[in-house]
C-alpha cells in the first residue's frame, strides 16, 4: 500500500455527514422515547404527551447537531475570515 492517502471526494463527505445525522437522529429520538415512555408510567398516569414531547426534544437536538454539522458558521464563537483579510495576514 501506499503511503499517500487518497483525496476523498465532496459528495463522499457530504454523505458521511449525512449518514452520521441519520444515526444521530434514530438515537436521539430513541433516548427522548424511552424517556417519554419511563415519565409517562411513572408520573403521568399512561397519558401520551410525556412520548410526544421526549421524542421531539431529542429529534431536536439531533437536528441542530446536523445543522452545525452541515453550516460551521453557525458554532457560537466562530469567526468567519474573509478571503481578502486572509490574503493580507498571509503575506504579511
């Protein structure tokens, strides 16, 4: 084998990115419905809102997960360097 690693292309990126999301997402509404379920027998009287609401919450946090995934600009704190600025710091 080679010691030199072989470009990956953008579409190979962008579907490892997405393929991680899908995970992401099945695992996280899977947590938030196991929770719903467990509040819903043990202090909600069976009722279905607890379910509803704890498979939202986790489809929620793996969509902004996915959204920080896909757009790095959006990473409280993050700076975006614009090319002519770049371009200046650079040959100075």
């Amino acid at each position: 084998m080679s010691s030199t690693s072989k470009p990956t292309s953008s579409e190979n990126i962008v579907a490892q990115k997405f393929d991680r999301c899908l995970a992401d997402l099945i695992v996280k509404s899977g947590v938030g419905f196991s929770a719903g379920v467990i509040a819903s027998v043990i202090l909600f009287r069976r009722r279905g809102w607890p379910v509803a609401l704890g498979t939202g919450f986790g489809a929620g946090m793996a969509y902004a997960d996915c959204d920080r995934s896909f757009n790095p600009a959006r990473i409280p704190g993050t700076r975006i360097i614009p090319y002519s600025e770049a371009k200046k710091e650079g040959s100075s």
